[in-house]
C-alpha cells in the first residue's frame, strides 16, 4: 500500500533534492532572475522555455499559461496533468479585472458518502489513494479551454497545444529527479494499471536514468485530438470512450457521460488586506484563500520586524495561529455549491480577533482545546504551481494537483495520461485523515458531483492598485502556510523575493499537534525556546516548492523558482 501518510507529498516533493545527484546536465536550471518585460516560473526548465516562447511571440500570460499547462502533463508526470484538476487567478495588467477559475475535478455521479468504507464503516487504507476508484471526474482540459476562450491574446487553440504534443510524440530527455520519482513508483505502476504504459520500460525489472528518452505516444495522440477539437477532443469521442472503458477495466466510476458533464466555473475571487496592501486569492472549494486571510488577521496586530525573523516568538505566533485557522478548516469549508459555507463569518475582522483572543506568547495552545468555530447561521500533494507576468503585467497564478505523486498511478489505456486520486481529498470518514493528515467533517463529505476540499492558494498581492507579487506552491496542506511566510518575508521583514522563496519554513496544521520545521529553519536556543513553550518539534527536509515573482520598486520582474526542487525554472526577457 502506499505510504499513508501526509509526509508523503512533501518528501516525495523533495526527494531529489535530499538525496540525488544534480539535475540531468543537458537543461539549464535557473532560480531567479530579473527581467524588464515578462517572467514564467514553472516545476520544469522544458515547461518554462514553452511559456517564453509564447510570451515572445506576443501571446499573453493566458497563452503562456496554457501552452506551460500542457506541457506539464508531458515533462512533469508526478504533477503536471491533463488527468487532474486546478486553480487559476488572474488580474488584468490596468487592475481592471480580477478573475479566478475553478477546473477542481469532481466527484462521478456514480459516488457516494460511504464508498471507501467497510461494512463496519470503517475507512478502507488505500481504497482512495491508488488505482481507478480514487479519481475524480479531471478538470484541467476544460480549464484550459475556458481560459483560452475568455482571455487569449494570440486566438491560435493549435499553436498553444503543439508544443506539449511535440515533447510527447518526440520525447524528452528525463532529469535525475525524474528518473528517481519514475522507479520510486514502478510498482504502483504495474499494480494499478490494466494495459502497459509509457511509465515503465518494457523490460519491467530496467530502471530509469537521468537523461533516458521517455516517449508518450498514446499521450502525444490524445494531446492532437485537444488540439483539433478542444475541449471536446477530450470530454467526449474517443479520448471520453477510453476514460470510459479503462474505468470498466478496473472497477472505476467515471462513465463517458461524467466525462461530457464536467464543465469549469468562473468565480469571484476572495479580496483581502494586509498592512495597506491588497490581495487576490482562491475562494471555496479551495480553503486557500480563506485561510490565508483569516491568518494575516490574526497576525497583523503584531509587530513582526520587531519580532524577529525565526525567533520563537515569530514562530510560536504564527503557529498558534495556523492551529486556529486549520480547525476552522476543518470544521466549515468544502464546496460552496453543495455546503453553506459560512465565508463572511470565518473573514469578519471582529471574528478573526476573538478567535484568536486566547494566544498565550509564553505558551503553546494544545490542539485538544481549539475546535472549529461556532457562528449563529451559515451561508447559502502532488500538485504544481506556476507564475506568470506578460509584457503588459497581466499576472497568472495557477495550482495544478493530482494530488498524490502521479495521482492513482493509474494511466488511461490508449490515452497515455495518469489519472488523479483527488477523492482522496474528500472526507471518508468525519474525523479520519487523508493522505495529508488533514481532518474534515460534513463540510467535505463525498457527493455526486461535489468537488473535494482543497488547500491550493494562488495569490496575487498588490499596493497602490499595482502588481506587487505573484505566488503559489504546491505540498498538501502546507501550500497554505508556505504562502503565508513567503508574503510576510516580503512584507514585514523586507527581504527581496529571492530570499523570501528560498528562505526556510515551519508549518502547523492544528491535528497532528506538532510543529514542523525544515532543517535548518532555527537554532538550537529556538527550538529548547520553543519546546519550552510546549510545542512538540518534528523536524523535515522541504516545505512547499515556491514559483514567485516581485515587481520591485525599480521596476524590475524578480522571478524565483524553488531551490528545494532540482528542476523548478525561472526564465524571463
């Protein structure tokens, strides 16, 4: 079975990186850059070169966003997609309009509350994790689509599609990491799967090596078919036809009619503020966002510069705060269109206060005594992320998930792509954690055609209505607090966006009560400090995979991609 765990996208994340040689010699690995006109940040130096060859042949950053996209579910199997599911915001370079795009997959018709109990109703390990009956209906397709036809500066589907179709049909040289991730999981491959796939050599006992060809063919085909006829080359005909038949193969409930039903949904996005400036997030059924806001409340009464950077009075605010905010999570979010979220309460200033009324600075609060809060009414892992800013400052935040490494390691036959294990995502079971160890209740209970929880938070930040910072991240449940800390970087402790990315992080999710801190992260006086306070300190190797940009104050684009990750590229011009 595959390792229950919620370390287990975080290391996954930073395998390569703890324990591999440098990246495959023949792509140029860049982690941060200035740049005068336009900047893409992305998980992979192929992916990143596609988005700046369409941001030079004057496409904008919905083009880049798209054509990287795509070229993501080729490079980048463990989390690039066309199998998967995502978020996109965006704001217009004049300010003038903000958008956010929900391409979160969904539940099959076929589901229901209890699918991965037994008939005691206990949860079934690893029912939800590997193999068909843990993927949700994929979104990303038609995201693309609904971005193109809403926001496309260059109008040419085809020109956009066909470099991902070239990376498939000719093949790429594999990194180092690659080839790690690719034989981590040769047997989840050969287990989950019902034809052979591109994933594993024909000889099955061969491992990968950096530099190996992988050639997608089946992939390379499907990608023609969304090249000729869009959203429907995927959704419906014979791309639909295999999702369809490879789910009868295997025990799956996606049926070619879910496939057909699946349609993107145009939000409004959450606005927040923060120390004078403004801020463009994900709204339900991402928790991102309103998270994200509910701890920059609860934090901004305090001085942090005065603080100190990592200090454990640093640490120990914002780790009080985040086991507030994680029970709210718990207890109220979900997917706005089958559950009342109560959105206005969980960001009413006097609410965030109160919740946060109890914080002892000398004392850790154990997570026992915190529950999700009470209101009188309620409102009617492996994941990517990449930023975009174009020549005329439109700005693109996009998360991308299969959710675990390679999602269900399971492939579409005849199709070439992997399919997502999101339900994963959903609440089995109130009270029982997912592969993330994140709890959920009612909120986040299975239903037909309900998109699961997500902690996906793309966030665009600006001051005096100009781009200030574009950021995201991939990592589970961590993706919301490394958000967190790489904007606080900026804000109170003015470091330059270089620093802010590659500075270590610590994070807190209310259940498991622990506090994680990447190694490194402080000094042995913080941790005794720390410990002394009652936090429980659990040390790990990377938080989060941060793709950033900063316009600084010259004017200037900073482009930064993660350098807990061997391949994440920064390119610019």
């Amino acid at each position: 079975m595959r390792l229950n765990h919620f370390l287990f996208a975080l290391l996954f994340l930073t395998l390569a990186a703890c324990k591999q040689k440098p990246t495959f010699s023949g792509y140029s690995i860049q982690k941060s850059t200035l740049a005068d006109s336009a900047i893409v940040s992305t998980a992979h130096p192929l992916a990143s070169e596609v988005g700046l060859a369409v941001l030079k042949d004057g496409g904008n950053a919905i083009d880049a966003a798209i054509a990287v996209h795509l070229a993501l579910a080729v490079v980048y199997p463990a989390a690039g997609n066309i199998g998967g599911g995502g978020f996109l915001v965006y704001r217009s370079g004049d300010g003038q309009e903000v958008a956010a795009l929900d391409f979160r997959e969904k539940a099959p018709a076929k589901a229901h509350r209890d699918m991965y109990l037994d008939a005691e109703g206990n949860v079934i390990n690893g029912k939800s994790i590997e193999g068909h009956l843990a993927a949700g209906v994929p979104g990303s397709v038609e995201g693309c689509w609904q971005m193109f036809q809403k926001y496309s500066k260059l109008k040419d589907w085809k020109r956009l599609v066909q470099p991902a179709i070239d990376l498939a049909a000719k093949g790429f040289n594999i990194t180092q990491a690659e080839a790690v991730g690719l034989n981590e999981y040769r047997k989840g491959f050969l287990s989950n799967n019902t034809k052979a796939c591109a994933f594993v050599k024909a000889d099955s006992t061969q491992k990968w090596k950096a530099g190996d060809l992988l050639v997608q063919t089946e992939l390379a085909e499907t990608l023609q078919r969304i090249r000729d006829q869009g959203r429907d080359g995927f959704y419906g005909g014979k791309t639909a036809d295999l999702v369809a038949a490879e789910m009868q193969r295997g025990g799956g409930w996606i049926t070619a009619q879910d496939m057909a039903d699946y349609h993107a949904v145009w939000r409004k996005p959450m606005l927040g503020k923060y120390r004078g400036y403004d801020l463009i997030s994900m709204p339900p059924p991402s928790s991102g966002g309103i998270a994200l806001f509910q701890l920059l409340g609860m934090v901004e009464p305090y001085d942090l510069g005065k603080m100190g950077f990592h200090s454990p009075e640093h640490i120990h605010l914002f780790t009080e705060a985040e086991r507030r905010v994680y029970a709210d999570r718990a207890k109220h979010l979900g997917d706005a269109d089958f559950y009342g979220v109560p959105i206005a309460n969980l960001l009413d200033s006097q609410y965030i206060q109160e919740r946060f009324a109890n914080f002892d600075p000398q004392k850790a609060t154990p997570s026992k005594a915190i529950e999700g809060g009470e209101f009188t009414g309620k409102e009617s892992k492996q994941t990517t992320h990449y930023s975009i800013v174009d020549a005329d400052g439109n700005a693109v935040a996009i998360t991308t998930t299969l959710n675990g490494g390679y999602g269900a390691l399971t492939v579409v036959g005849g199709a070439g792509f992997l399919l997502n294990n999101e339900m994963d995502d959903f609440s089995a079971k109130p009270g029982v954690p997912n592969l993330y160890g994140a709890i959920g209740g009612d909120a986040n209970a299975i239903m037909p055609g309900k998109r699961p929880l997500s902690s996906m938070t793309p966030t665009i930040v600006t001051k005096d209505g100009k781009l200030c910072m574009v950021v995201g991240t991939p990592g589970g449940t961590t993706i919301i607090t490394s958000v967190f800390q790489v904007i606080t970087n900026v804000i109170d402790f003015n470091m330059n966006m270089t620093d802010a990315t590659h500075a270590k992080r610590f994070h807190s999710q209310w259940s498991p009560d622990e506090l994680y801190l990447e190694k490194g992260a402080a000094n042995e006086a913080t941790r005794k400090k720390l410990r002394g306070m009652g936090h429980k300190i659990v040390e790990w190797s990377g938080i989060g995979l941060v793709e950033s940009i900063l316009l600084r104050k010259d004017g200037k684009l900073e482009g930064v991609a993660d350098n807990r990750a061997e391949d994440d590229t920064v390119l610019g011009y």
